[in-house]
C-alpha cells in the first residue's frame, strides 16, 4: 500500500499567505498543513510515499526530506508542466505498482485512512472516491450513488441550479494501479472532468465512500481562518504539541521556554511555541502562536494566529489576524476585524486597520496609518495621504483608478452639492486615466465639474482665481519621476488647499463615508474651451505690450516638453518678440526629466543664446510654474542670484513703494540697498491669497515667481514677459543688473535625517542659539554679526532637513557651513 500527496498547487487564492511558501506548507498548529497528512498516513499503515511537487518544490524537500525522520521513505516527482490533477499522478507511474491513496496536501481532515481502505477492499473496488457532506456544494464536485455505494452520476462546480446532492467529492481517492493505464502520457488530464468519465464510459464502476468526520479545504485566507478556529473551538481533533496546562479560563500548550506573565489571562484554547513571550496584562485568547513570539503589555490577541517570530506592542487589539512570520507591531495597533499581514512587513504605532485588509509581504506601514484598502504592489502605506495640497503616488500602484474616483468622492462630499470645480491635467495618459476616475468620484457626490482638459497649471489656477468655481485639482506626471502621479488640489483662489480641507478629506477618504446624490442629482461635466483665450487677454493686460515691442528683444526659450506649447509662443509674438522656441512639441518621456536633463537643457540655451546673440534666455519647466533665466552673456542664474536680479529689476522699475514676499532663508545681500521695496519673510506654506495681495512679487528659491498684478500663483509664461517688460522699461540688460548686485556666497544643503531625530536636531540647534543672535521664523536662523548666517528648517514631509548659509566672504562662508555640518552630524550620532 503506498500513497500519493498532492502538493504542487501555486496557492493563488490563499495569497499573501502562501508569497513565499506552497499552501501545504501553511502552519496550522505550530506544524504544516501537510505534516499532519503524513502522519496520519503512516498512522494508517502506509510508510512508502509519492510527493507530487511543482510551486516552490524545495521548501518541501529541505523540510520533510527522504521521510526517515519519520520512518516512512518519500519520493518526490517534479512535472515539467501543468498536467493537471490525474496527469501529474501519471508522472510517478513508476512508484505505484501496488493500490494506492491520493490526498490533497492541503486540506485539514480527521478522516480515518484507515476505513477508507477498509471500504474500498470490501467493495473490491477498482477506484473509490472519499466523500462527504457540506453545506455549500458549488465550489466542489457534486456526486450521488446508488444503495451499493456506486457513483451514478457526478458534475463539479455545479451552479444552484444544477444541484442534485450535497455530497461532494473530498479529492481523497483509493485506486488500483490499472487505473493509471486509462490516464494518457504527458496530457493534461483532470479527475473529475477526465478520468472518471473515461472510467464509468469503459464499464469500471466507481464507488462512493461517505467518511464520517471533519473536512475543510483550505483554499483562501478565510477557509484557513475558520479552520483554526475550529480546531481550537474542538470541532476536530489534531494532536497539538507542547505541554498540556489546563488554566482557570483555559488550556494552554507551551513549548519550551515560554515565559507568561502571573498577570497574563489565557482563555479558550491557546498554543504558545518555544520562547514565547507573553507580558503583564496581556490577553490571549482561542489563538496560536508560533516559536519566537513576543506580546506586549496589556495587548490581547483574540482568535488569531501567529506565525515565527512575530514582535507585537503594547496595548494592541488584535482579533481574527494572521501575521506571518517577522512581522513586528508597533504599540496601540487596532486590528479588530481580521486582517492579515504577509511576513517581514513593520507596522508602527497607533496604525488602525479596518476590516478584512491584506498586506503584502515587506510593507512599511508608517506610524498613525489607517489601513482602509488591501495594501498589495506598493511598499508603503502613508500615514497621510497629502502633502502640501498634493497627493502623489506611483501612478496605477498605491494610485490606482479606484483610490482616485474615492479621492474624487471624499474632495466632493466636502464640498457644498450642485457647486462646480475646475478640473485639468497635463497630457500623460495616466493623468487622463486617473482624471476621469477622479472626475467620476466628483459627480458621484452630486458636485459638477468645469473641464479644461489638457491646460498648463498657471492657466487653470488663474481662471481659478478669477471667478466662478469652488475648488480646483491638476493631474500631472511628476516633475521628477516619471513613475509618479501628483494630484494637485486648490481652493477657490488658485492657493493650495489648507491643512484642515486635508484632514477633512482625508477622514472622509478612510471612513469611506463619501455623499451619494440620488440618480437625478449626479454632477454634470461643463467644458470650458476659451480659457486658454481669458489667460491670453489676461497677461496681455497687465503688460506694457508697446514697449517691448519697441525693443524687439531677441531670446531663446525651452519649453521642455511641457503644456504651455498652446499659450507661450502665441504670447510672445503679441509682445513683438523674436524667439527661438525649443522643444514646443509633445512627448509623454520627457515630462519628468532629471536634474542632469535639466542642467543639459540650460546649457544648450546658454549656448544658443550666445550663438545667436540674443538678449537673453529661459526654460519654462513642463507645467509652466518654474522659470530659469540665463544671461545674455549666456551666464546661467542659479536659483538665489536669480530671485536678487529679480528684486534688483523690481526695485527700479516700479513708481512707488512696493512689499514683496520671500522665504525666511532668502538671501539678505540687497536688505539694505533696495530703495523701492519692503520686504518681508516668512513660511510659504499655508498663506492666504488674501494676504499675498498685499504684496507686489513673492518669490520661492525653487525658481516659482508670483507677480500679483497677474494672479497669486507662480507663473513662468508671465515672469518671463514681465522681466522682458522691465528690461525695456530701464534699457537695460540682464548683465547690467548683475553688476549692481554685491558679492555674497549661499548655499542650500539636505542633510538626512531619520523623522524621528528632526525634533533633537532643532532642540540641539535652539540650544546652540540661545547665547547668539537668532530668529525662529520658519526654523531657526543663527546670524553672526558682521559675517553671515546659518538657517536650519526641517523637511514638512522627508526625512531631511534642509541648511542655508550665507555671508559675504568666501572664508566666512566656509567656516560657517563646515561648522553646522559637523554639528549637526555630531549630534545625529549622539
């Protein structure tokens, strides 16, 4: 007598659990589901094994091995393809020439082998199918038999419809090795669709064996649940291993080592593997846990399983959970509704999983994180979604259509029903995509929607700020990665939304406690064509359009690529500007360019402008906010000597007394020598629009410049025609104003910083401030008397902070910049 296990499955429908195992392998009890099969199949008097093998056949083989550390001897058969159930047992042919069982690796039964046999050698049967009886018959293989036991008829998957019984068949069979002959060679040959027809159509009866006991097939996540649970809830008998300790509220198994505290409570049925640890006040209940498993105080774990080395936190609630092996929990996790979370993945604190979510094997999952959706392709789940206004992600990874059409409906229940928002996008295809799904999520919540389709960031955040719609959202590529998706969210006055809209939207994304309109009062879409024209008109007004033209300046312009191809060169011939205009054409690649990209792109307008001899040059970034200026001479303006010669340029062309707006950590090289210009600094983010009309010029040391006459948002398309407009106002060149700005050196570095050093780092540089001159707007600024300053602010959002140095000497500046770095090095490492 001999015996087949069937072990090949790949385990599809029961992922995450089976990412790095094959499903027989799952543990069910501190020991793998198919060990208890070969138990009890050596139980039964069978000590000569076929293991068939294909998903991940090695992690089999290394653990049950040649079987004699059972005392039994296995052999292992590797198909070299899919042969499917009855073709894969023909590949061990070799090893069955006596009567043979077959079982599925991966089911849990208390069925007795031993009677299954017997009623097959009564019978003198030539193929005996094991049967028994289940609720819900339609995901097996229905069958019927006659009084005498013979298979009269059978149909597997059946639909309601179809069927005739509740008796199904278990994929345990007792077969003669003739039987084999009727299974074609290296075919692809099913039991129940092939072979028995085949047989009962040769004349070889079937027989039925309807075993008493407890079967479940273990097919997906919650099968595999409700099989443990039965197990401790003794609805089937396992023999379970450790030492057996009956308690007040409970059994306990525990294998070696196990540590409990006095004030731990064990109810139901419990198995600890060896060196467990399980802390003060802590609750198990009905739950197995694996070899290595540590649980912190005053958590409880409710029917749940937990595989190898397993770290829980303090003051957890874990209910209905399977974590495998090395996932570690941070403290106050609530997970109360199942969920189960693939191996070596890091939860951190206070994360709230909502109910029946899966996590993918290697996850991060930050700290303060709810969980709403299954966590599967990405790597790491934000504790926030948005930053700054903006959401971004990988595009059709952790941003996929459906998380769109709900960032669509969350944005629109927060806004009043029947209000319009305006809505573009550049022209990447996954912009479009993930637009539509976005736009859909809108109208779902009875708002309507003004389309603009593709338009350059600064043309709709302009009609934005002009009148009639109540919110704004941009898709785009990122700038950086292509990979990415930004979805770009703003109020009425083109300002990035504040923090509080965030959280509003944020609480109604996770809840998912989105408004539906009734059928009849879904939004409606409004295109709005002419905005391209309204901008136009709108930039055209607030130029001295005659003056340029009387100069007939000469420049060279790179579009990169990007969005304003429709808007830009169309301006620039209405102001009278000759132009040579790069790259004004379409090309989804070169959307996102790299920061080498970009410094080959000025380089090459560095050198056209010099060739062709023109007055100066610019590269508009793709989606027209941020602008690069180079010189006539072909000198390429970095980002702070850029916003100076702007400053310079405002300073003598305006009439009257104007305020501009900059960063705390601008350059203060020209605080003293404007004569026009007030200026004051301060955060950038979170600034109302209200506020900022009272200035004339903001400027970012990322190349954004708002001119206010135009609108409160960054434009590049009209800082460009305004320096041109200056230029000609004074007479001048860009070369000219240079001279008249005074030496200084600034810098900007990123150091990292892990998120959880930023408050030290700040604490260590206010204490070093606290003898010295300092400010502590928008981070702290140490400034030396005569020499320079230093200015640290940490990142909002990553893990870096960010170090500004200025002074007027080249030594001073030196000393200063080596100084902070080491500091702050020395006390990262403190």
């Amino acid at each position: 007598m001999k015996a087949v296990v069937m072990a090949g499955g790949f385990g599809t429908r029961i992922q995450p659990l089976t990412s790095s195992m094959p499903k027989p392998m799952i543990p069910v009890m501190n020991k793998p589901m198919m060990e208890y099969i070969i138990d009890a199949l050596k139980e039964a008097g069978i000590v000569e094994i076929v293991i068939l093998l294909y998903f991940k056949p090695e992690v089999i083989k290394n653990y049950f091995g040649d079987g004699s550390s059972k005392g039994i001897k296995i052999h292992y058969v590797l198909p070299d393809d899919d042969y499917g159930t009855a073709g894969a047992v023909k590949k061990a042919q070799k090893y069955l020439d006596e009567r043979f069982i077959i079982v599925s690796g991966d089911l849990i039964s208390d069925f007795s082998f031993q009677e299954i046999l017997g009623f097959h050698d009564v019978k003198n049967s030539k193929a005996t199918i094991t049967l028994t009886s289940v609720p819900d018959p339609l995901q097996f293989g229905v069958v019927i038999t006659d009084k005498e036991s013979k298979i009269i008829r059978f149909l597997e998957k059946p639909g309601w419809g179809e069927v005739f019984s509740d008796t199904i068949n278990t994929g345990i069979y007792v077969f003669e090795p003739e039987i084999l002959e009727y299974i074609p060679e290296d075919s692809n040959f099913d039991f129940s669709k092939d072979l028995f027809p085949k047989l009962m159509a040769s004349g070889i009866d079937l027989f039925g064996y309807n075993a008493k006991g407890y079967w479940r097939d273990v097919g997906n996540p919650d099968s595999y649940r409700a099989a443990l649970l039965d197990i401790l809830n003794e609805d089937v008998t396992l023999p379970l291993e450790g030492i057996q300790e009956k308690l007040s509220e409970g059994t306990v198994y525990k294998g070696k080592d196990v540590k409990i505290h006095k004030t731990a409570k064990i109810e139901g049925l419990v198995v600890l593997g060896d060196g467990c640890v399980i802390e003060k006040d802590v609750t198990i209940k009905n739950s197995v846990l694996s070899g290595g498993c540590s649980i912190g105080e005053k958590s409880t774990v409710e029917n749940s399983i937990l595989w190898k080395e397993v770290i829980i936190g303090k003051s957890c609630d874990l209910v209905n959970t399977v974590l495998c092996n090395n996932v570690k929990i941070g403290s106050g996790v609530k997970a109360e509704h199942g969920v189960i979370i693939a191996e070596s993945t890091d939860v951190g604190q206070q994360v709230i999983f909502e109910k029946d979510i899966m996590v993918w094997p290697e996850k991060q999952i930050e700290e303060g994180s709810i969980v709403s959706s299954n966590l599967i392709w990405g790597d790491k789940w934000k504790k926030s979604i948005f930053e700054g206004g903006k959401v971004s992600a990988r595009t059709n990874v952790e941003l996929s259509p459906d998380l769109a059409a709900k960032l669509g409906a969350a944005l629109g229940s927060q806004l009043p029903a029947g209000c319009r928002v305006l809505m573009s996008r550049d022209y990447d295809k996954a912009s479009r995509m993930l637009k539509r799904c976005f736009l859909g999520g809108l109208l779902s919540t009875g708002v309507n929607v003004t389309e603009l389709h593709m338009t350059p960031l600064p043309v709709m955040r302009h009609k934005l700020s002009m009148f009639g719609e109540v919110a704004g959202v941009y898709l785009r590529q990122c700038q950086t990665d292509p990979t990415n998706t930004e979805i770009l969210f703003y109020n009425e006055t083109g300002m990035p939304i504040d923090a509080g809209l965030e959280k509003n939207v944020e609480r109604i994304f996770f809840r998912e406690n989105f408004r539906r309109a009734t059928h009849d009062d879904i939004g409606e879409i409004y295109d709005q064509l002419m905005v391209g024209e309204f901008y136009k008109e709108g930039v055209l007004k607030n130029i001295d359009i005659p003056l340029i033209k009387a100069r007939r300046s000469k420049i060279v312009v790179d579009l990169l690529n990007g969005t304003t191809d429709a808007v830009y060169p169309e301006l620039l011939n209405k102001i009278g500007v000759d132009a040579v205009v790069l790259n004004a054409y379409r090309d989804e690649k070169k959307l996102s360019r790299t920061m080498h990209q970009i410094e080959h792109s000025f380089n090459e307008v560095s050198e056209i402008v010099k060739v062709t001899e023109s007055k100066l040059g610019f590269v508009i970034y793709p989606h027209g906010e941020r602008l690069g200026i180079i010189t006539e001479s072909g000198e390429i303006m970095k980002e702070d000597m850029a916003l100076m010669l702007i400053l310079k340029l405002i300073d003598i062309t305006v009439k009257s007394k104007v305020k501009v707006y900059l960063p705390a950590y601008a350059p203060t090289v020209l605080d003293d020598q404007l004569m026009n210009i007030d200026i004051v600094r301060g955060k950038l983010t979170g600034i109302k629009a209200d506020y900022l009309r009272n200035f004339y010029f903001t400027g970012e040391m990322t190349r954004n410049y708002t001119f206010m006459e135009n609108s409160s948002n960054a434009d590049a398309m009209y800082s460009s025609i305004k320096i041109l407009e200056m230029l000609a106002r004074q007479n001048v060149e860009l070369s000219d104003v240079l001279k008249t700005i005074p030496d200084y050196h600034y810098s900007h570095t990123v150091i990292n910083c892990p998120l959880e050093a930023k408050g030290f780092l700040m604490r260590k540089m206010s204490e070093d401030a606290m003898d010295k001159e300092a400010s502590f707007l928008d981070g702290i600024k140490i400034i030396f008397k005569n020499k320079g300053w230093v200015h640290m602010v940490p990142d909002q959002y990553t893990a870096n902070i960010h170090l500004y140095v200025e002074a007027a000497t080249e030594k001073d500046y030196k000393q200063i910049h080596t100084e902070y770095k080491d500091k702050i090095n020395n006390w990262l490492q403190e």
